[in-house]
C-alpha cells in the first residue's frame, strides 16, 4: 500500500513542520538548561530531570517526522515503523501499521541530555 501522491506531498510537508516544531523545542531546552543551572542547589537534580521531558520531546517528534517522510517516500507503514529507534513508541504503532507484536513496550532507546 503506497500513498498516492497527493498524501505522499503532504506527509513530507508535515515531516518537516514536525521538524520546525522540534527546533523550537530545542530553543525552549537551552533556556530551561540555563533556568535550571541558576536554580538553588537543592532544588537542581530534580529540576533537570524534569526539564529532560523536553528531551524525550524531541526524539519523539524527530521518530514521528521519520515515520512521516518514509511514508511520503513510498515506503510502506511496516516499513516506515521498523526503523522507529525507540521502543516504546514502535510497540505502541505497529499494531495501525499492520505489523503483528508480542512484545511489551520498554522503556525504548531513549537519550537524555
């Protein structure tokens, strides 16, 4: 099944909106990095492992955009969800890309900062 090309123009344009919105991300990420290092020293660990969350953020958005350019490409939605690098989130799509798991989801290939 191969989206026609009207779909195909569409999902690269909103892989790359997906993109444009993980760049504003970025930019939201270094100006909590910076609150966080004026934080009182108490309150700093846990104040950057919260601030990690936008992390997390951006390798999803930066997965889906992947699922979303692959498909405009041609590829099929087995295809496209086989190359998503973290696991939770590839657990969680392929039963709507077709594809039969029995695995649980984990905690995936996540990278914090």
């Amino acid at each position: 099944m191969h989206a026609p090309p009207e779909h195909a123009h569409l999902l690269v344009a909103v892989a790359d909106e997906l993109m444009r919105v993980r760049e504003g991300i970025d930019h939201v990420e270094a100006l909590v990095s910076r609150l966080v290092r004026r934080a009182p020293a108490e309150d700093r660990a846990e104040a950057l492992t919260e601030a990690q969350a936008l992390d997390a953020l951006t390798q999803r958005l930066e997965a889906l955009s992947g699922v979303l350019r692959m498909l405009g490409d041609g590829a099929t939605p087995a295809e496209s969800v086989s190359r998503i690098s973290l696991a939770d989130m590839a657990v969680r799509l392929r039963p709507a890309a077709g594809v039969k798991t029995t695995e649980a989801a984990d905690s995936g290939d996540l990278m914090l900062f």
